[in-house]
C-alpha cells in the first residue's frame, strides 16, 4: 500500500463496509465489490477529491454499475 502511496488504514474502513464483511466471512460463493471496483484501477482518488468515483457526488452512479436501484438511501447504508 505504501509503495502506492495508499494510506494502509483504508482497508480498516473497508472492513466496516457491507462488502468488507462479506470478504471477512471468506465465502467464494457471494459476489462482492472490491476497492478497484468503486475506486478504479489508475485513477484513485480520495472520497473528498471532487473527481472521485466515490465522492458524494458520484457514488449513486458508482453503486448503480452493480445495483442498477441504488439512490441515496441506499449509499447511506
């Protein structure tokens, strides 16, 4: 992570999220978002960065890529 220079504390975060608790539980059989797929590949950006895929402006379009009825309640969760 620090070769990338990735705050290495991200992944804490990640673990609180609905998607970090299925990768914690090491099920194969469920389909979940890792950070490359909210995130991007090249060009990831911090949430507060107003060109991050995942910034309060983006992310219902970012969730709507895998859950075509997300809205904002549901990017509260």
């Amino acid at each position: 992570m620090l070769k990338f220079q990735i705050n290495p504390y991200v992944v804490e975060g990640y673990k609180e999220t609905y998607h970090g608790k299925l990768f914690e539980t090491g099920t194969m059989e469920a389909k979940f978002a890792v950070c490359t797929n909210c995130h991007g590949v090249h060009s990831i950006q911090p949430p507060n960065d107003p060109e991050s895929s995942v910034n309060r402006e983006h992310i219902v379009e970012t969730c709507r890529q895998c859950h075509p009825r997300a809205n904002d309640r549901f990017v509260s969760y």
